[in-house]
C-alpha cells in the first residue's frame, strides 16, 4: 500500500477547526476490532495511509496497514519532538480490523 496520501499536504500543516474537532472526538469512539469502513464513517478519509510491518525485526513482513489522521504537523515527514505535531494513528491488521489507536 504505502499511500502517503499526505503528499497533497502543505506543511507546516494545521487541520481546519472543524476536522480538528471531528478527529478529537472521533477517535474516542474507535474500538479494536472495528472495520475499515467504520474507521472511515467517523473519522473520514485519512491523510496519510502506511504500510504496517513486524516490530524490531531485520527483514519485517508487512501486518496490516495504519491510516494517519493529522491535526497538526510542522513538516511532511514528521518531527522528531511530538510536541510539534497532533495526531491519531489507527493501526489495522491484514483483514481490515483495528488492532490498535495511537494519539500524540
């Protein structure tokens, strides 16, 4: 997949008031287990979408895929100080189910 949909993205980047909100509150309802198109009813279509591989390991095999919702990003390919960028990343495993909610 690794779709980084955020290439469209002008950076630094900063959600609309509106997706900011729709994101904060979205991503409290998100469940393991939940299926894409769930994902995408509450939260809409992500900014970025990545390939999800094995942790720690030399040659990783891919496990699923995670979906980047922005709020908040001072350049494209992140920043080394998460107190310059605000978002949620949902992790999904191979079938298409969450298996996972991150927000920073």
């Amino acid at each position: 997949m690794n779709n980084s949909i955020a290439s469209e993205l002008k950076y630094p980047y900063f959600a609309s008031p509106e997706r900011a909100k729709s994101i904060q509150e979205g991503y409290k309802i998100i469940k393991i287990g939940m299926e894409l198109n769930e994902v995408k009813e509450i939260l809409g279509e992500p900014d970025e979408i990545q390939d999800l591989y094995e942790p720690k390991i030399k040659k990783p095999k891919k496990i699923g895929f995670t979906y980047w919702y922005i709020i908040q990003r001072t350049k494209r390919t992140g920043s080394q100080n998460k107190k310059n960028e605000t978002l949620v990343r949902i992790s999904f495993g191979l079938s298409g189910q969450v298996v996972k909610v991150d927000r920073w």
